[in-house]
C-alpha cells in the first residue's frame, strides 16, 4: 500500500470535501465509485448519519442496524468466504439441479458444519440442504423454487409487453483467477475484458444469470417489474388501503398506480445515500476478492507479507481446494472482469434499495395473497413451466417479495463474487428501517385516513397510520 495514497483517501473520508476527494491518489485509472452521496442529506424520512455508527449502531430508536462486520479471524468471516468459494463453482448450475448436482450437494454438506453459517436450514434436521442453498431465512424465502415469482412471470407495462426474458453472459468464463489481473483491479488498473453476452435471452434460472441481470441494472428496475406483475396477476390492495371501504372513490395520485411508480423509483435512490453513508463513513469493508488474496497469500506460504489472519475453517475448505483444483489459485473467481465496483462492501446499496422496495410493496398489497399458478424456469432458461413441487399452494405475495430482495442481492453479491452475505442481510434491514422512517413522514401528507400494517424482514409487524 502505498502511504501517501492512503492518507489523501483518510483526508477526503473526514473532511468530506469535493476538493479532497479530487486529490485523492489512485492506483490506477479506475475512479472511486461516487463516494460523495455518503454525504447526502435527505428531505424526508431519517437521514443517513442517525441509524448509528460502529461500534455502537443503533439509531434514535435503539434499533441495531448495521452492526460492525465481521472480523477477519473469525470463524464467522471464514464461513462466508467458505460460501462465496462455493457459489462461484456452482455459477452455472440451474437452480433446479442443485437437489442433483455433486457441487452444489458438497457445498450443502460443508456449510452443514458450520456452526456460524447464516442461512437457513431444514428445521428438523438442521442440515443445508441442496434445496436451501444460497437462500436468505426471511419468512416465505425457503418455500417453493429459488427464483422468486416476481422475477420471471411475464407482464406488461401498460401495452408494452415485458417478457422477463433477459440477456446473460456465456457460461464458464470467469474473471480474476491469475495474480496478474488480480493485483491490476485491486490497483484500480483496467483489464481489457469484457463479459461475452449469451445472444439467447434466458429467464433468469442460474447464478451467471443473476449476476448477469445485476450487474448493468437500475436499482428500482426489477421492483418496478415486480410492481407490474403484482398488477397483472390481481394482487389484493393491502386490506389498510383506505379506498377498500370506499364506494365513491378510487385511488389514483395517492394510493393509485401513479403514486406506486413514483415510490418504487424515489425510495431506491434515496436508500442509496443511505447505504453509502454507512460503506464510506463507517465500515469500509473490504471485498470477497481481497479475502481470497489473504487466503491465496497464506495458502502459499506468504504468510509473512501479510497481517491478516484467516480462521482454519476456509484454509481447510474443500470449496477452496476444489477452486484451486479448478483455477490454479486460491483466489475468488469472478463474474465480472472488473472484479467488484470501486466502493466498500458493507453494507450493499442492491440489498438496501432492495429492502425499502420490498417494503413499499408490502404496504401497498396483500402479503398473505397466495399467488396462483406458480412457475419455475427450466434448467436450461429456455421456457417456463408450472411449478407443482413442495409448497406450491403457499406461495405468497409477502414470501415473494422476500425472495426478490435476496435473489437480486444475492445476484449481485455471492452469486457474482462480489459482496458478503451479511452485506444483503442487514443491508435489508438498513432499507426498510429507512422506508418506513420515510412511510412515517408521508402518512401525514394524506387526507384519506388509514392504518396499514405489513410484516417486517424479522416477521414482526409494522404499522403505518395517521389516525
């Protein structure tokens, strides 16, 4: 590291300043990944320095939301390192085929053993199963396929037709394997690649394909699409929207469809700053890929150029050993050529804009509506097909709208390699702490009366009135 690039990076962090962030010195050409909207104040709802700075994150409420990340010791650190080891070395593997696939049972296996894995697991045998794997644990994410409802039921918007068809990348090419173009993006120096885009459009059925979708979306894209199918497919209005009861009036520029829009849009953009405050200002966590450099460095023998220490349970990994086998290094493969974006991983701006989406989706429709005539892609993304297997008759609007905020985080992080998983867990929790600071503030500038409730992230209730 070079000493007096660091200390103009210290100098712009604190003083916040155009001008210092204008002189901070680079590696290379690569340019920080607008660290100013850390600075950003907000016009409604909480601002981003009050949900609490480590090591003491709470906010006004005593509410913890972003609690420091882990340390690099820590089994804990060591378990999600194990994961995104295992997530890359089964990019290309259909969700479908995970019960049958020999990498994605042996990843199930080895996260089985890890008492400080986060994700769910079978509540009988308290195993990971295949089924489970690279799945969140909020309420209704473990029932049904992987790919949530809203992310692949064909719709429209308004008369154009919206296929959920997307273009991904071809698979079996992955980035950042060899030492030389990992230390060029780590330096901030371009590698001359690029992602060779599959010319099929696909539903979205693997993790190249998630990651595919996330890396050149807009954050409020895929929320708007699920606010489409939730239309199309006649969700119920949340049972508090006060035009329910009413027999003379329907909702249109509040609680209509004009309203909903200009939500979806306008909370994911103002969640953003939020996020970038607490990446910037308060954690800045280091990336998957700089993990695998630590683990590359120990691995073979470097230990001496190196502070860090990693936790035996990733030096031990077969995930790691089967990438070695595979790759020749110990680092994590990428799905990007680029590696990461040029800011700090904790928490993720995805999974915060995500949240507070998910969040304004459970205010404005039934969460307990079981959507009917469920789907899942084929293996190949091809064609979709009903979906009949377990729990398909309690598929819900609430459980589907879960699911959508990790698949499209998870898309973007430990399907791509990029982000940890408890980026998307408590970059959820950031977005929808902020939502409803937001719901909070805005309940007043409605005349209709009301009182709507819906189900947080941690299946407690939220209620939202100005009664």
């Amino acid at each position: 590291m070079d000493p007096a690039a660091w200390a103009s990076f210290q100098t712009a962090i604190n003083s916040g300043l155009w001008s210092d962030w204008q002189n901070i010195i680079l590696g290379g050409t690569r340019s920080e990944n607008g660290p100013m909207g850390a600075y950003f104040f907000t016009q409604i709802g909480t601002d981003s320095g009050q949900f609490g700075n480590a090591p003491s994150p709470r906010n006004q409420q005593g509410q913890i939301v972003v609690p420091p990340f882990a340390q690099i010791t820590s089994a804990d650190y060591g378990t999600q390192l194990i994961e995104m080891y295992w997530a890359a070395l089964c990019r290309d593997v259909a969700f479908t085929d995970y019960p049958t696939n020999s990498t994605a049972i042996a990843a199930a296996a080895e996260l089985s053993g890890q008492a400080t894995y986060r994700g769910p697991r079978d509540p009988i045998t308290g195993q990971v199963t295949p089924e489970l794997l690279f799945r969140g644990g909020f309420p209704g994410e473990t029932i049904g396929p992987y790919v949530s409802q809203l992310w692949i039921t064909p719709t429209s918007f308004g008369q154009q037709a919206v296929s959920q068809q997307y273009t991904t990348y071809l698979p079996n090419i992955d980035y950042m394997t060899d030492l030389t173009t990992w230390f060029d993006v780590q330096n901030g120096i371009p590698t001359g690649l690029s992602n060779q885009n599959d010319p099929t459009l696909r539903y979205l059925h693997d993790g190249r394909g998630f990651a595919a979708f996330t890396h050149l979306d807009f954050p409020s894209q895929e929320w708007i699409n699920a606010l489409l199918v939730l239309s199309s497919i006649g969700a119920p209005l949340n049972p508090g929207n006060p035009y329910l009861s009413s027999r003379t009036q329907n909702g249109f520029c509040t609680f209509g469809g004009p309203d909903m829009m200009a939500w979806i849009g306008g909370i994911s953009a103002h969640a953003l700053d939020v996020v970038w405050y607490q990446k910037w200002l308060v954690h800045l966590t280091h990336r998957p890929e700089a993990g695998g450099g630590v683990a590359q460095l120990l691995l073979t023998g470097q230990q001496n150029t190196v502070d860090a220490r990693l936790n035996r349970n990733v030096l031990n990994s077969q995930g790691i050993a089967q990438t070695f086998s595979k790759y020749g290094t110990y680092l994590v493969p990428q799905a990007f050529p680029e590696g990461s974006p040029a800011h700090p991983s904790y928490p993720t701006g995805h999974g915060t804009a995500g949240g507070a989406c998910a969040t304004l989706l459970k205010f404005m429709f039934d969460e307990s509506f079981v959507i009917p005539h469920p789907l899942v892609p084929s293996d190949d993304g091809l064609s979709l097909q009903p979906y009949t297997g377990s729990g398909a008759g309690q598929i819900t609007v609430g459980g589907e709208i879960n699911k959508l905020a990790h698949n499209v985080s998870f898309g973007h992080g430990i399907h791509a390699g990029i982000h940890w998983r408890s980026d998307t867990d408590q970059s959820h929790i950031l977005g929808e702490t902020y939502a409803i600071s937001v719901l909070q503030d805005y309940a007043k500038s409605y005349a209709e009366p009301f009182t709507i409730g819906f189900t947080k992230f941690d299946g407690t209730t939220a209620t939202i009135s100005n009664q």
